[in-house]
C-alpha cells in the first residue's frame, strides 16, 4: 500500500477530534492555544487514542507509542509530523 506522507494541520487535527472524539474545536482555536492541555479542549486520553488509531490506519504505519501520552495539541503534531516525514 503506497502512503503519501503529509503534514498533519490543526485543521485536520480539529476534524478528527470531532470524528473521532465527538468533541468540536476550530482550528485557530487549537493553533492559538496549541500548548494548552488536550483536556482544555474536552479530549480525554481516549479520544487521543481513537486518534491515533485513525491516523495510523489512514498512513499504514504505527505511531510511536508516546502519541496516544502527547498532553497538548503542538506536542501531538510535531510528534506525528515528525514519525511521518521521517518514516520512523
């Protein structure tokens, strides 16, 4: 399976939180705040995780562990940005 690898956005972030989660976000709200708790925003630990999961099955590869741990939306997407550019 051929994945393209691309960054993942406080957009496409927002949307999973609410696909996901069932929790709604905007966008610039996340990015604005992007170092405040997950938990600020109404996403708890399981919600992450029904993230991680998603992403890892959209991009064919696991996630490193400390995804599903990441406490704040900036934390989360240099994790995930950094695991796909690198293919780590």
């Amino acid at each position: 399976m051929t994945t393209e690898v691309t960054q993942l956005t406080y957009d496409e972030l927002a949307a999973l939180m609410k696909k996901g989660a069932g929790v709604t976000v905007e966008p610039s709200d996340l990015e604005s705040r992007a170092d405040a708790p997950f938990a600020d925003f109404g996403l708890d630990s399981l919600g992450l995780l029904g993230i991680v999961g998603e992403l890892e099955n959209r991009h064919g590869r696991a996630l490193p562990t400390d995804a599903e741990r990441c406490k704040s939306p900036r934390a989360f997407l240099d994790l995930v940005n950094g695991t796909l550019t690198t293919g780590a």
